[in-house]
C-alpha cells in the first residue's frame, strides 16, 4: 500500500517538486507529508524515478518553497501564512531525510508565533506579513498535529543532538499536559479545546494515543502517561461505526464539523500499531492502573 501510494504521490507531482497536487493545490507543506512514503518505496523498490521524486520535494522545501522573513515554511504557495498543520507536514519529512538542523528549525519557527505561553497550546494559523493571527483558536487536532510531530522527528534525530532531543521532548510533555486540562469525561476533547460550545471530536484523542504509546516505548515520557493514553484509544473505538469508520472527527471538506476524514481513519491505523508496538508489560499497566 505505501508503494501503491508513493507513486500515486509522485504521478500528481509538480515541475517545481510538490508532491500529490491535484488540480490547482496550493500547498507547500502539505505535499511533503508524502515525502517519506516516496523515501520508503525507493528504498523497497530501488526505483530512481521514486528516489528523484522524494529529492525534488526536498529541494523544493529547502530551496523553492515560500517563507517568513525568519525562514519558516509558509503553509500555502499564496498566502503568507504559518499553520500549526505545518509542524507534522514538513519536519518529519526534512528529519527522514537527514536536515536535522532544518527540521529543527521549522518546528522552532512554527512555535515562535503560535504557541501560547498562558494556555500552553498552539493556535492555528499566523499571518506572517501583517504579523497578526488569522486563526487565533486553539483547534484540537492542530495541536494534535504538534504532538504526533514531536513524536516522529525524535524518532529519527540522532542521539548526539542531545539537547535538541530534550528541547523536542519538552515541548511534547508540556502539550500533553496542556492538553488533558482540556480532556472530558468521556476523554474526548471539543473541536476547539477551549471552547465547550463547539462539537466534540474524535481525532485529538487518537493522535494523542498514538503520541503517548510511541513516547513512552522509547522512554521520553514516564510509563504513568499510559493510563491516560489507554483512556484516549477506549474513547476512540467508541466511535468506530459497523463499517469501520471512525465518526466525530473533525472532517472533510471544510473540517467545520464532525463526520469522516482520511486522517481520521489515519490515526486509528497509527494508534493501534502504536499500541501494539508498545512493550506487553505497558499495555497490561495500561489497562490496570
């Protein structure tokens, strides 16, 4: 399937590097999500033509791609704007491929304007011309994003980078921790963390989940994060319908309310092999706290 999908990504790549652009796309972190998919397939296949994709894609983040006068990566080819989206969509992409210091930057930029100090959350997008938010809200899975993010770039960061290691870390336990304040009864959490007015939603508590099984496996975080990660995984199959898709997540096409996305169903799969990868002993602690 990731072979099927690297080179579905690569057919619909652009002249200048993006990856996966239907029609008149205007992504430019977006497209790098499928920039270790296309890393993978080469290295499985041995094809060039892969391998020439995934380099052009980083050229292009590295070289072509719109930024901030601080050098982050816009989210999008017309608008001057940073995304929280951006955290999972280019740093993990850029560490995979071996610019270290570049991804750490990014995940530094994106921080610098959307994280707030008092909620210890990050917003969803900033203007960087006007250098005002467009999108102040705490949106749950935008801070998801952040966390699943930390997750996958310390996967792949060498252990001689010691203190960005514990820099990146930080950052993760400070948002979980930020995060369950936020966490319902049912340990769901609203579309907008702050807000009980809006919908509740699925998703967050998957990529959370995920987060914390991967986090406490490779021994960033104290195994008693489980209790609350296992809590999160139950709330999430709650949702999972008869046919297998998981509802509630803040979905498709304007992500304004709750129904079915791709990345919901993402996720899922994501959680679970978590979970599974996790050591026995975990899950039994897991499950009784």
């Amino acid at each position: 399937m990731v072979i099927l999908m690297a080179r579905e990504a690569v057919l619909r790549q652009t002249e200048e590097g993006r990856l996966a652009v239907l029609y008149t796309d205007n992504g430019v972190t977006d497209p790098a999500a499928a920039g270790e998919a296309v890393m993978h397939a080469a290295r499985i296949t041995g094809d060039p033509a892969l391998k020439a994709a995934a380099e052009r894609m980083l050229g292009y983040l590295m070289e072509g791609a719109p930024r901030a006068p601080d050098g982050t990566l816009h989210h999008t080819v017309k608008e001057p704007e940073i995304w929280v989206d951006s955290m999972y969509m280019a740093p993990p992409f850029l560490a995979v491929a071996g610019e270290y210091d570049e991804a750490v930057r990014q995940i530094r930029g994106i921080r610098k304007v959307l994280w707030n100090e008092a909620s210890r959350l990050y917003s969803h997008r900033w203007d960087t011309e006007r250098e005002e938010f467009i999108n102040p809200k705490f949106w749950g899975v935008g801070n998801g994003w952040v966390a699943a993010a930390m997750c996958r770039v310390l996967a792949v960061l060498p252990e001689s980078m010691e203190a960005e290691r514990a820099e990146l870390i930080g950052y993760l336990e400070d948002l979980l921790s930020a995060c369950m304040r936020h966490k319902r009864p049912d340990h769901l959490f609203h579309d907008v963390l702050d807000d009980p007015s809006s919908f509740v939603e699925t998703n967050l508590s998957q990529m959370l989940a995920y987060s914390i099984f991967r986090a406490v496996q490779a021994g960033w975080i104290d195994s008693g994060w489980l209790e609350d990660g296992e809590a999160m995984r139950e709330a999430a199959w709650g949702k999972v319908d008869a046919d297998g898709y998981v509802q509630c997540v803040c979905g498709a096409p304007f992500f304004n309310s709750p129904g079915r996305a791709t990345e919901g169903q993402a996720f899922f799969l994501l959680m679970e092999a978590a979970w599974e990868d996790l050591d026995p002993q975990y899950r039994m602690d897991a499950r009784n706290p």
